[in-house]
C-alpha cells in the first residue's frame, strides 16, 4: 500500500499548478526561497521583454491598457507557477536534498579565501605576462622574416 507522502509526492506538477498547500514547509527553505526567487525574476524580465517586443507592437497605442493587462496576467501566472514549483513534492524533495549537501560544503575561512584569491590573481597576471611575452617574441621572428 501506498503510504500518504508517497502519494503526495507522485502527483504530477499539472495537479499541483492548482493547490495552495506548501510540502514540507520547513525543509529546504533557504534553497527554495531563492529557486522561487529566481524564477520570478526570469518570469519579470520575461514578461517585461514580451510586452515591450511584442504586445506594444501588435496591439499599438490604441489598446495599451489591454497590452499591460495581458502582461500583468502573464507575470501573475508565471509568478504562480514559479511559486508552485517550488512547492511540487518531487522538484522541493530535490532542493531539499541540495540544501542538505549544501550544509555538509566545510567553507573557508576569510583569511583562507584571501589567501587563495592572492594565488589566483599573481598566477592570471604571471600567465598573462607570459603569453604576452611569447606574442611580442613570435611577432618579432615573424617581422625579422619578413612573413607579416
């Protein structure tokens, strides 16, 4: 026999568009919080860029209450969505799991990031420096040959 969650969890994300419950409210909410953030910023700017390219141009002046209408309904929608998705059993068991290993990530210290970023910059400089060297040397050779 099935058990509730296992039932819960197998519902299909076109059920969960209209249901307002939220699964496992207190696991995972830092991940989850900022998938759904994200997602509202890409439906945003989405959004946004349609009604700007396409709306204003099809529907022109005469009808721009109805172009921002139609745009304000395709964020609410995408923000529903973004909002739901991240609250459908199967993708919040994911982010649930990810904040999980997230958790067990053994950070560095500030004088350690310091340290490793002071690394990463003198060996870009070194390489670039080197490169640079390489280049003025084969241009030389080349003009000397007479090739460029």
């Amino acid at each position: 026999m099935a058990t509730r969650e296992t039932a819960v969890a197998s519902r299909p994300l076109l059920h969960e568009l209209f249901t307002s419950g939220l699964y496992k409210r207190n696991q995972g909410r830092m991940v989850r919080q900022i998938t759904c953030l994200t997602i509202w910023v890409f439906v945003a700017a989405a959004v946004w860029r349609f009604h700007d390219v396409f709306l204003s141009n099809w529907m022109g002046d005469s009808n721009r209450a109805l172009s921002y209408l139609v745009a304000v309904a395709l964020g609410a929608a995408g923000f529903w969505f973004g909002y739901r998705l991240v609250n459908w059993p199967k993708f919040a068991d994911f982010l649930i799991s990810v904040e999980a290993e997230l958790n067990k990530v053994s950070w560095p210290t500030q004088k350690e990031l310091v340290r490793a970023s002071i690394v990463v910059i003198f060996t870009i400089l070194f390489l670039s420096l080197i490169l640079f060297l390489y280049d003025a040397l084969w241009k030389f050779v080349f003009g000397w040959l007479g090739i460029s």
